[in-house]
C-alpha cells in the first residue's frame, strides 16, 4: 500500500529508504483520523478528501478502505475525537461550574477545530465520545436535582446557545472579538446619529469604546441562561413547562 511514485534514476536509494521508515509506522486508524484532522484544522473541510489524507501518509487512497468505510465514516470518528477533546465534569453540588466548565471547554475546541461547526449537526452516527459527552451533562444536571423533562430542555437550551454563539463568533466580518468598537464606530459613522439614535448611544456608551470585547458577551448570557435554569430547578411545579397554558 506505499505509494511508489516514478523517479529519476539515481535517486531509487533515497525513496527506498523512505518507504522503508514509512513501513516502521503502520498505517493504523488512530493514523489515519489523526491527520485527516490536521488537514482539516489547517485548510478547511473543504480540503479533506480521502486522496488528501492517503496522500499526506505517503499511500495510496484504497489504504485508507481497511480502516474506515468511506468518507462520512471518517468524518463521524473526527467529531467523536472533538467530543472527546471537551471537558466535562459531575459537578456535584456546583451544577453551574460544571456547565461553565464544558460550556467554555467546546468554544475552545470548536476554536481550534473551526470545521467541526459545519460538520457536527449533520452526522447520524455518534460515537462514544459524542455520547458519553451527552450522558455526562445530563448526568450533572440529573444530580443538581433537575427533573428528566428539565434536564432535557435545560441540555438543549444551553447546547443552542454555546454552539449559535461559537457559530457567530466564527462568522464575524473580523479576526478578533475585541475588534468590534472599531467596526461599529465605522458603520455607524456612515449614517446620521439621529436616524439610529438607541443604536448610537449603544455604541457611544458601551460596544465602541475601548476594551469592549463581544467574547464577554458569552458570559453575560451564559450566566443569564443558568440562573433562569435554577429557578425552575427550584420550583418543581414549573419544572415541565410542556402542556401548561
């Protein structure tokens, strides 16, 4: 399964010895997935074909077929490996750190994986790691004394919102978060204050001055969304709010 490529004469020896210190490292699924991954961290998933991948381990593509079915096989081992990247805790009594916890654990990951956002919503078949990373949250929730109803709309709101902001985070027309005053002082500065007057005292007062930094916003909402949790944590009459008028 080495690639072979034609060379020029007098080069047989050195091609050789690089086959045979590619043969000291079998290929191996962990290979494989780990540099799928790099290439799709470093180009984009438009980048990742399976002709990439076997070309990046110096074989060829068939090679690949002995560890994975084909290309959506590969694709669902790579955000099982992004789950498992995330860090999640029980938490115990301190529900809230542990939410934090995992909460600022997968904008990470999804920083550092920026493909996995485009990718993660459509794959049908979670591993482990994606279902353990489920299990866990719940789990914490479950023991913070979260009915399973609640638990589940609890799980849900908090995934939409960590998962809607990194995708905004992302999409920004800027490299950092900390560069929004500027880019709203410039927008704004194209119109008549007074036809915006909220939008531009917002600005004025808040987003455009110095040292704003939308990542906080993250934060503020995170907190929002937790508090508005334990209340209904602790009214069990409003745990299940489905069917109530």
């Amino acid at each position: 399964y080495i690639r072979q490529d034609p060379v020029p004469r007098g080069t047989q020896m050195s091609v050789k010895q690089r086959s045979r210190t590619r043969r000291r490292v079998p290929l191996s699924r962990q290979r494989v997935l780990r540099t799928a991954i790099k290439l799709a961290d470093e180009g984009g998933i438009e980048s990742l074909s399976m002709r990439n991948v076997a070309q990046e381990l110096g074989v060829y593509p068939m090679a690949l077929y002995n560890h994975f079915a084909n290309k959506d096989d590969l694709l669902d081992a790579m955000v099982d490996v992004m789950y498992e990247e995330i860090d999640v805790t029980n938490g115990g009594s301190d529900w809230k750190g542990a939410m934090r916890q995992q909460a600022n654990s997968i904008r990470e990951v999804l920083a550092r994986h920026r493909w996995a956002l485009g990718v993660i919503q459509s794959r049908v078949h979670p591993g482990p790691g994606n279902m353990r990373y489920h299990d866990m949250v719940i789990r914490a929730l479950r023991q913070a004394g979260f009915s399973v109803a609640m638990a589940v709309h609890a799980f849900t709101l908090l995934d939409s919102f960590i998962f809607g902001f990194a995708l905004q985070e992302q999409t920004l027309p800027f490299e950092s978060t900390d560069q929004v005053d500027k880019l709203a002082i410039e927008i704004l500065s194209q119109f008549p204050a007074d036809d915006y007057p909220y939008l531009a005292e917002s600005v004025a007062e808040h987003v455009g001055k110095a040292g704003y930094d939308f990542a906080s916003e993250f934060d503020f909402g995170l907190d929002l969304i937790l508090a508005g949790l334990d209340s209904l944590r602790a009214s069990p009459d409003r745990a299940d709010p489905i069917g109530t008028a």
